[in-house]
C-alpha cells in the first residue's frame, strides 16, 4: 500500500523540541519528504532525502526513517513553526502520495 | 530563481472540464517533473500526477481516469485537465516542481502560490 499515516495534531511547547511522525511502507524503499504549510499559503518543502534541508530552512528541523516510519523533529521549536506538516512519498511507479497532514501548535 | 504561476477560470459548472495553467520563469522546463497538487477547503494536499519535458506523465490511481497533465516546452508551461467536475473537485490548486529521483530523495521545491477552483452551477 502506498497509503501514509500521520497523527492529527500535535502540541509542544515554546522552546522544546518535538516530532511528527509518519507510516508508510513506502518508506522501507524510498525516502521520506517533509512539507510546511501555514493558512493561506503554498506548502514549504523543509526536509528531503537522508536529512537534508533546502536552503533557508533553520537547522532546528532534522529528517530520520526507519523501517515503515518517517519522522520530522523540530527542536527548539519557535512560535513560526505552528504550521500543517505533511509527508509524501514515492511509489514503485514513480506516483506520489501525501500523509493526511499533522497539525502542529506551539503552546 | 524559478518561479511558477497558475492561471485559469476559477469558478467550472459539474460535469464541465476544468482547465489550468502553470507557467514557468527564470528557468527551463526541461530536467526537472511538474507536478500539479491540489487542496480541497479545510482538507490535506492530494498529490494529482506530473509531466517531464518529454510529455510522460504520472497520475494518482484515484483520479487517473478524469486526469490529463500535459507540457508546452515552446511557452515553459503545463497543464492540467481535469474532466467531469463535481463539487468534490472544488480546492486550490497547486503547480510544483520535483527533481526525478528513483529513490524518491528529492521533494517538490517550487511551488506556485495557488489558484481557487469552485465546482458550481
């Protein structure tokens, strides 16, 4: 199955580091991709490959995969990382597919 | 820096087909799969297909058959089609690009800002 399984929500508080997780047995063959996306706005890759951020993401976020879970940790998290984060991933055929979305609040 | 621009109507009547443009600047088209993602109102983002230069393309299984993502490389643009609308296909669309990879390593690292399409009669 292709399907990838996040948690709804999530809380942390200001300051403390935290991690998004996400399920899928794509995961055992290919790499994990992370995405950011605050209301009204397109989403922001933040996490590719290995643990390798795109230019201008800060280095409090790091990636991690290991078996049929993917895994985005912020630590340090900020007021500006209250956002929806979504995983996605590739299939044999090359198709994408998205997680269902976790929605982060700082507290 | 590239950058990507969807255009096209924002409001289709059910049954219709939807039609939208992405164009690209400040960089070729070719290289690189153009994605097309989509955002129904208070929903997660559904990965729809992409296109490469060459005009192959990849769909998602659940709109493959209503779906077509096509590439002008003479303009630096794609498209997309999507046939028989209904109000389920109401959401923001997005254009992307995603660097080929067969490990899947890299993501999609430009984005347009979106265009609202309303399914309604």
């Amino acid at each position: 199955s292709s399907e990838l399984t996040q948690d709804p929500a999530v809380s942390v508080a200001l300051g403390q580091t935290v991690t998004i997780t996400c399920q899928g047995d794509s995961f055992r063959h290919y790499y994990p991709t992370w995405y950011q996306q605050k209301p009204g706005q397109a989403p922001v890759l933040v996490m590719f490959g290995q643990n390798d951020r795109p230019s201008g993401i800060p280095d409090r976020f790091s990636g991690s995969s290991s078996g049929n879970t993917a895994s985005l940790t912020i630590t340090g998290a900020q007021a500006e990382d209250e956002a929806d984060y979504y995983c996605n991933s590739r299939d044999i055929s090359g198709a994408r597919v998205f997680g269902g979305g976790t929605r982060l609040t700082v507290l | 820096q590239v950058q990507l621009q969807e255009s096209g109507p924002g409001l289709v009547k059910p049954s219709e087909t939807l039609s939208l443009t992405c164009s690209v600047s400040g960089g070729s088209i070719s290289r690189y799969y153009w994605s097309w993602i989509r955002q129904p109102p208070k929903k997660g983002l559904e990965w729809i297909g992409y296109v490469d230069y060459n005009g192959n393309t990849n769909y998602s299984p659940s709109l493959k058959s209503r779906v077509t993502i096509s590439v002008d490389t003479s303009k630096n643009d794609f498209s997309l089609s999507v046939a028989s609308v209904t109000a389920a296909d109401t959401a923001v669309y997005f254009c992307a690009r995603l660097e080929p990879s067969v490990t899947g390593y890299y993501g999609m690292d430009v984005w347009g800002q979106g265009t609202t399409v309303t399914v309604s009669s």
